[in-house]
C-alpha cells in the first residue's frame, strides 16, 4: 500500500498483556503495511488522573508522550486499561490529533458489550486493534470518513466499533496512499 | 457528514475550546475559537462562520446575550448552546430565542455527532432551497414583462413596493395587458414567495363550481362529490391567491368574499367547522368597477376590500414605444421554440405593428409575432409577414379636405405614440422641427 516506510511504536502505558499488544502491532502491519513494534511500558502520568471523574485525560497523557523521546518511531500509539476522557466528552475510546504524533487507546470500556455482558477475548482485541487503527489514520491526517464500514468512520459506541471494519473506504484508501507517497 | 462547514467555538475555558477544535478538525471542518461573546462578534464581522458552539455561562456576555446578537446580526448562523446541568433553564431559554440544539456538559460523543448530522443535513436542505429559490425567482420576476415606457416605469416601481404589504391589490387593465404576470412578480417579490401562488379566472366558471373551487366542499354535498375536497382559500395556504376577472363573481360570492376576507376563516361546503385561513389577494379585473358600485351592480363594501391598492396596466396602444422592445422578446421567445432563425423585422414591418391599436394588447402582440415567425421563410419578418394585422382604419371621410386630412392623420399618429414627437415624425417621416410647426399650423396640443 504505501512507498514510505512509517515505523509505529506501540508502547504499554501501564500493564498491559504482551499479546494484546501484539495484536496492534500485527494489525499495523497487516493493514496499513507500515513497520511497527512494541516499546518498552511506561506508567500513565498522575497528574492526567482526573480525581471528580476518575478517569484519565487524553489531552494531558497524549502531551506527556509527545515531550517524551521516541526519536525511532514517526508515530506513537500508547495502549492503557483506563477509562479516558477529553474534558467536553464523558469518555473516549481513543484519542489522537490531527496530523500528530502520539495517540491513545483505551481498552476500558472494550471489554464490555453494549448490554453489560463481557464478549470474548478475540472480540476485544479486535475492537482494541480497529481503535489503534483509527487513532493511527489521525496521526496519518486521515479525516473521519462517513461511510459507516469504513475503519475511519466515527464510533461513539461499542456497536459502531464492532460495526465498522479494519479496512479502510476505497476513498480513504487513496488519501492514505497519498499522505503515505 | 461529508459537508465541511466552519464552526466556531465560544467558551471562556481554554480546555473545552481545545477539545472541540481537535475534534471538529477530524471532521475537516474550518475551525476557529473565541473566548468570549465580544471575540466571536469580532470574528463573524470578518468570516461568516455556519455553525457556532455558544457556552451559555461566559464572563462579560454571557451565550445568551451573544445568541441574541448573532440572531439579530447575522440570521442564517446556526447556534448550538453548551451547557452544564445547573443551567437548563437557559437552555431552553435560547432555543425560544432560536439555538437550533442544546448539549448538555460533558456530552457523549455520539451525541454531538448526532447533531452534527442533523446540522448537515439542515443545511444541506437550505442549500438547495435557496438555489431553487433563486432559480425561481429568476424564471418568474420581471422576466415576461416587458417595458421602459412611463407607464410601465411606473408598474415595475410599484411591485417591489407593494410586495412588501399584505394589502389587497385590484390590478385593473384590458384583457391581455398581462395582469397575470404582474400578479406573479408581486408574489414573487412577497415575503410569501416560497408559498403557493394559485390563480383562478372568476369569470371562466359557474356560481355553484367557483365556490366550491374556492371553499371545498366535504363528501356527499351535491352529486358527484365523491370525497371531500379543500378549497383553493385553504390549500393556497400562506401564499397568494390571484383571482382574475372579479368583476364577473356574483353579489352572493362578494358577499361569501367579503366575509373570508374580513373574519381569515371559510367554511366548505356541507360543513359547520369554520377553517382558518391566510393568503394575500391578488384580484384584476377589465371592468370600471368604480362606475359600477355607483351604478349598484358592485357591492361597495367588496370593492374597497380587494382594492385597497389598485394597480392600472396600460393597455398597449398607449405605451407604442414598447413595441419594438416586446417584438425583440417575442421573437427570441418564438424562435428557441420553433428553432428557426428569425432575428429582424423590416422598418415597415415595424411600422405596420407600431400603428396597429392592438385591442388584444400584449398577448394579441405575442401571438401574431409567434405566427408570424412560424410562418416566416426567411430571417426577416417583412409586412408580407404580417398581412393577417389589419392596419388601422383612418377616421376621416371622404368629405375632409387634403388639409382637414393632414390635420387628422397627424393626430391620429400622434396619440398612437402617446404624443412623443420624436416617434411620431419617424412614423410619419418627417423630421421633428417639422412636425412641430405642423403641431402649431394645426393648434395639435397633448389632451
């Protein structure tokens, strides 16, 4: 798919399994065909703890990341099992700027299905994959896209999540390759 | 939400300006924040923003302060409160005002997408509602009614001025004068413009089938009512009704009229349910109807009810001089239909349609260009063109002397060109100085 070589650091933010995190990375390389590899863990900043919500802000942990060094790697993903949040939204899956170079993704509210039961450990490595990946297309410039299957399509739920697929829209696909030239 | 729109955020907290902007980035939205009412005032003044996010509580001007303003200043900006859940009140205070949503704080955020959906396609909806009303402004103002005389100056300066009332307007005029397009324009310039214009010829049907047209009737009334059936008073609903020939309505329909018109409520025909009503009238009318409540064959009390503004056409024998600019129309009109190519008529031509009084005016004008253009086998339309139009008869016998003849004749030309003497001496071609001594050989003086 792409001419230019990105590599991807997938760091644990916490601890993490090694094979959750493995799965990102496979899915970094299987579907966006970029280098990818897991970094070594590091614990969620403190200060990013929001004591009245208890939830952890994107904002202030995607900074932290960006101040750290991760001179290898042209984009960062960092992987936590807390619940995050950006100050105007009650939560968030995952979270990455525009055109940046760190994002994150939650597997907190991915390990529970829409009806309160508990899906099946492939399922939340799957939704877990879909969201690094969405974050990854963010940090890549890619928009969110309004066809409802594309991997760049919005989800402000579980069964979005699980609705949409790990590909991207022939349309994204093309900015990908574009942005990637 | 494929439609990329410029949002601004106003809020006063730095984290929540922040949290937006990076989200509606994602989007591929135009972004821009403000922290406070007065900053996005500024910012509107210089980019016309489509949707903005309003914080109600901000210091200085608080959102709904800023909301008032914005839909004071600018109309068309969308705005959607954010509040936390100390303030509903206020939020339902600004959608009074006229906020298009509210969100409460913090907001999932399938929520703000849901609105943002909504938002789209609202504004997708104006899009084309404002194309296609542009598009019909332009096939129905002015376009078919032709005219720099005086005397359609004067009509063509009324339009937009009265179009702004509700008054009842009487177009007066002779058949063909184009009472109906005049009609259009004024609905077309109305605020009522984007609601139904329906026109009804009074004079083309019977009592009993213009009142039901008129009021609708419910089922089983009268034989051959099958089912109920609304009147043109309610469907024309908010919009303009146009009743040609009103002279010809019944005392008994002015009287049915006149009671819509004073109380806004019908009732059809077998019912006992008075129906609300609302439309502006257009009527029109051929008739002196003046002369006729003198005479008592018009209700009075009717008349100054549809005649609150009275609008006179000129018949075209009196505005000559527009002609040549409607045969030019006429001849385009005609030719894109027939596709064939005529784009002259001879100076006599000209002539022969310029000395002819045209009782059918406009409308006889337009059909005898159409035939002739038709019928025509070359680009030119020449007085063989148009040897159907019977020039007109001259008023002299043959008692009058030459000079009783020239004094007649002269006349004649000149009230044909509404006393311009410039046209008149082409017609008759001679030069204007001459035409003028002639004026005062033959004591000629405008009436």
């Amino acid at each position: 798919m792409t001419s230019k070589k990105i590599s991807v650091g997938v760091v644990p933010l916490g601890d993490i399994p090694e094979f959750d995190l493995q799965v990102i990375v496979d899915h970094i390389i299987g579907c966006f065909k970029l280098v990818a590899q897991i970094l070594p863990r590091f614990e969620p900043p403190g200060n990013a703890l929001d004591e009245r919500r208890l939830q952890y802000n994107a904002g202030i942990i995607i900074e932290t990341m960006e101040a750290m060094q991760f001179s290898n790697y042209d984009k960062v993903i960092g992987v936590l099992d807390k619940d995050l949040f950006i100050p105007i939204f009650t939560h968030v899956f995952g979270e990455a700027r525009q055109g940046g170079k760190c994002g994150l993704v939650s597997l907190y509210r991915l390990a529970k299905n829409p009806d309160g039961s508990i899906p099946p450990e492939s399922s939340i490595n799957e939704r877990a994959a879909k969201v690094a990946l969405h974050e990854l297309g963010h940090l890549l410039d890619l928009l969110h896209c309004e066809r409802k299957k594309c991997l760049m399509h919005f989800s402000g739920g579980i069964d979005e999540v699980d609705e949409m697929s790990l590909d991207l829209c022939e349309y994204c696909t093309v900015y990908l390759q574009d942005k990637l030239r | 939400m494929d439609r990329k729109m410029s949002v601004m955020i106003v809020d006063d907290e730095a984290i929540v300006r922040e949290s937006l902007f990076h989200w509606f980035k994602k989007y591929g939205h135009l972004v821009e924040t403000a922290s406070s009412g007065f900053e996005a005032l500024e910012k509107l003044e210089t980019y016309p923003y489509q949707l903005l996010f309003v914080d109600i509580k901000m210091p200085g001007m608080d959102g709904i302060e800023l909301l008032e303003k914005i839909k004071s200043d600018f109309p068309d900006t969308i705005v959607i409160i954010i509040t936390a859940y100390g303030s509903i009140e206020s939020a339902v205070k600004a959608m009074r005002i006229g906020a298009s949503d509210y969100l409460l704080k913090p907001f999932k955020p399938d929520q703000l997408s849901l609105v943002m959906e909504r938002i789209s396609v609202q504004e997708k909806l104006m899009s084309q509602y404002n194309y296609l009303k542009g598009h019909l402004d332009k096939i129905t103002r002015f376009e078919n009614i032709i005219g720099q005389s005086p005397a359609m100056e004067k009509v063509f300066s009324l339009i937009p001025e009265v179009a702004q009332s509700d008054a009842s307007i009487l177009l007066v005029g002779e058949t063909g004068t184009g009472k109906e397009l005049v009609a259009k324009a004024i609905h077309a310039e109305s605020r009522r413009s984007h609601l139904p214009f329906i026109a009804i010829n009074c004079g083309a049907m019977p009592e009993s089938l213009l009142e039901s047209e008129l009021f609708g009737h419910q089922k089983g009334v009268f034989t051959g009512a099958t089912r109920a059936r609304k009147g043109f008073l309610e469907v024309v609903s908010g919009g303009t009704l146009f009743l040609d020939e009103i002279g010809e309505i019944s005392p008994k329909m002015q009287i049915n009229l006149l009671r819509v018109l004073e109380e806004k409520k019908i009732t059809s025909i077998g019912s006992r349910e008075p129906v609300e009503v609302d439309f502006r009238l257009i009527s029109a009318t051929r008739r002196d109807l003046k002369r006729e409540v003198t005479e008592g064959i018009f209700r009075e009390d009717f008349f100054y009810r549809i005649n609150v503004i009275m609008i006179e056409i000129p018949p075209l024998r009196k505005r000559k001089e527009d002609i040549p600019l409607l045969v030019e129309h006429f001849l385009k009109k005609y030719c894109q239909e027939t596709t064939k190519y005529v784009d002259h008529v001879t100076r006599d031509a000209m002539d022969l349609l310029r000395r002819y009084d045209w009782p059918g005016n406009v409308r006889e004008l337009e059909n005898a260009i159409e035939r002739a253009v038709v019928l025509s086998k070359s680009r030119t339309l020449g007085v063989e063109d148009l040897s159907f139009i019977r020039p007109p008869d001259l008023k002299f016998s043959k008692t009058l002397s030459l000079r009783e003849m020239e004094r007649v004749y002269i006349q004649q030309i000149l009230e044909e060109n509404n006393w311009n003497v410039t046209q008149s001496a082409n017609v008759l071609k001679i030069n204007r100085v001459t035409l003028h001594k002639m004026m005062k050989r033959y004591r000629l003086e405008r009436p």
